[in-house]
C-alpha cells in the first residue's frame, strides 16, 4: 500500500471514530438522562400530574409501571450502543486484518522479488563465467602455421597467434592498397580481411593469363606470388611498395608465412562466441543489472584479451563481417569500451584512432557514474594531459 493511501485510510477511521464518539456521547446522555428521570417521574407524574392514579393498584404498580418505560428505554438505548461499539469493533478488526494481509502479501512480494533478482544474478554470473571459459579454451586452441627457412615448419599456439595473425593482415592490406590505390582505405580494409578471413580458393588462383585481368585477380596473384617468396628465400619482395612501411615488427617476428589460407574456420567461431559473450552482459535489464555492474563484468572479459586481439577485434569491426560490434544498437567499442586498451601502434597505417573516434571534438559516450576519467581509451589520460 503506498503512502497516500495509508494518509487516506488513517483520515478515514479518525473521520469515522470522530461520529461514533459523538453519537455515542449523545446516547450515554439520552440513557443517563432517563435513568435520572426514570426517578422523579413517580413524583412529577403523580404529584403534579392532572390525573388522579390512587385508584390504580398500589403504590409499588404505580411506581413500577411509571419508571419501567424509562429505565426500558434506557437499557434499550446501552444495548443499542453496546451493539454498534461492537459492530464498530469487529469493522477494525476487519480492516485491521485486511491491513495485515496487504502487508504481509506485500512484504512476502518484496521478498519473493529480492529472491528471484538474486537467483537470476547467480545464474548470470555462472553463465557468464562459463562463458569466459570457454573464451579461454578458444584461444588456447588456436594455432598459426610457421614457415622457417633453415629448419623444420612449426606452429604457434594460444594468444600469440593474434601477433602473427596482425602481420599476415597488414602485409594483404599492403598489397590490396597497392592494386587499389583509387580506393579509400575503407575498401582496403574490408578486402584485404576478406582475403585474410575467408582464404584465397581455387576460383581466386585460376586467374586470367591476358594481360587485361582486373585489380582483384592482381591482387591475388601477388599474394600468390608472396607466398613464393616465402617458400623459395622467406624475404619479402617483389616491388610491392610500402610492406615494410605498414607492417613494422610484427612482420618481422614471424618473416615466412603463407597469405590467404583463411582463418574463418578458428576465427569464425572465436568472434562468434565472443559476441555472444559481450552481448549477453550489456542487453540484460538495468532493473538486474546496472550499467556499471555490466562494464565491471565485460572488463573482466576485456582483461583477458591481449592488445593484438583488441586490434584484431577493431580491424574485424571494419570490415562487412564485424559490422555489429559497434552498431548504433550494440555501441561494444563505445558505450562497454570492448577495445579500451588499444593504441595506434596497433593498427594498420591508414588508421587513427583519434580520427576513428572523433575523439578531439570530445564525443558523448555513456560513462560511469561518478567518474570524470572514464576514458574510450586508456591513452587518453595522458592526451589530455598534452603528453600525445
């Protein structure tokens, strides 16, 4: 029952008891006054009266059949107001009953609620951590092959195939961009993550011997022809400007690789199931989950991927198989700060994440409450500090 209810029912009953004492009141008098006068009427109504009673029966009759009335009406009179104290009586307590009721069920409510609100996060929480289990077995499965030039072939397992998995992306990236120079780096990047995801197959290899093939069959064929390189020496050449340009270290780390084979087989489903995970946390109800208990969830997910992967993650975002992660009904990058750990070293040349995220003109994302430096990006702190 809310408040101006219970201010309502409380004037009610004052309003209430207010008449019952007035009448009740007016009956005690009215039945006192007849008592009273249930006592003199034997002197006023024959001594003074006009009618002469001393041939009526004795004395005790006369009396009795003079006071009777009176003292009848009277007890008629307490009876009667006995009966609607009563009636008075058993109506709060029937209110008063019914009151308790309303609480009771209302308290028993509010506690059945406050019981499902916590199973529900229990059973949020457990998900969730299932979830990122298996986050952690995806990355522990994933392996890279390596191609070595003086010794056997291996592969890399786990987080740092992400490392390898950035230089083999920015190396097609340079190659598209070669072929495609017309284009905006828009373009590059979502062709140079197709190569790079879905592979290279044989439709894309059966390319036109005519000297008129076009900018894609180019491309591939100089992809192919990398892979060459790599299989013959493991020195990137073959004129394409600006590799080395693009790529820095991570190339460099790991120099004999093949371009093109795909990785949509692992990163299909590690995209997937990340996904998921995100959307899982920030679409829940803000009645069981504030926005803050979301982001303190999702940066528990964020601390498990390493900056290649935040990378990877935006790279993937830019082109046609990413375009939800940073939708304007999904907003993961902005609003949940999924990538917060990455920096421009990260990226592939053409990209700046100041420019990405109009970050100079100080955009509007949802924040924390009550934290001032609840930054899109960690390197923000010291850009507003003048130190970038």
């Amino acid at each position: 029952m809310n408040k101006p209810a219970e201010e309502q029912e409380k004037r009610e009953l004052k309003k209430s008891d207010k008449s019952l004492n007035t009448y009740s009141k007016i009956a005690i008098y009215v039945a006192i006054g007849l008592l009273l006068f249930s006592f003199i009427a034997p002197i006023i109504l024959t001594k003074y009266s006009i009618i002469d009673l001393t041939g009526y029966g004795s004395i005790g009759d006369a009396l009795g059949g003079i006071m009777n009335p009176f003292i009848a009406a009277a007890g008629v009179i307490t009876t009667f107001l006995a009966f609607l104290m009563q009636v008075k009586a058993n109506e709060q307590q029937r209110e008063l009953f019914n009151k308790q009721i309303v609480e009771e069920r209302t308290r028993f409510q509010k506690e059945l609620n406050v019981q499902q609100k916590q199973e529900k996060e229990a059973a949020l929480e457990q998900r969730f951590y299932e979830m990122l289990r298996l986050h952690k077995e995806n990355v522990g499965e994933m392996t890279f092959a390596i191609r070595t030039i003086n010794g056997p072939d291996f592969e890399i397992e786990g987080r740092k195939v992400f490392v390898a998995m950035l230089g083999e992306l920015e190396v097609i990236y340079a190659i598209v961009k070669n072929y495609f120079p017309q284009e905006e780096k828009n373009f590059h990047i979502d062709l140079a993550y197709s190569y790079f995801f879905q592979g290279i197959g044989p439709q894309d290899v059966a390319f036109s011997k005519t000297p008129s093939m076009d900018n894609h069959t180019k491309a591939v064929k100089a992809i192919i022809q990398v892979n060459e390189v790599h299989r013959c020496n493991g020195a990137l050449s073959g004129g394409l400007q600006g590799i080395d340009f693009h790529t820095g270290n991570r190339i460099k780390q790991y120099p004999s690789f093949y371009l093109g084979h795909g990785h949509s087989s692992q990163l299909g489903h590690y995209y997937r199931h990340l996904y998921q995970t995100v959307k899982y946390v920030a679409k829940q109800d803000e009645d069981l989950l504030s926005y803050e208990e979301k982001r303190s969830y999702l940066r528990t997910l964020r601390a498990q991927l390493s900056n290649e992967e935040q990378a990877l993650l935006f790279n993937n975002s830019k082109s046609k198989f990413g375009k939800k992660w940073n939708s304007k009904e999904n907003k993961f990058f902005t609003d949940y700060r999924m990538i917060h750990n990455l920096n421009n070293s990260l990226l592939l040349h053409d990209f700046d994440l100041k420019k990405e995220f109009d970050l100079e003109n100080a955009p509007e994302y949802r924040k924390e409450a009550g934290r001032k430096d609840d930054y899109l990006f960690e390197f923000e702190e010291g850009y507003e500090q003048g130190q970038y």
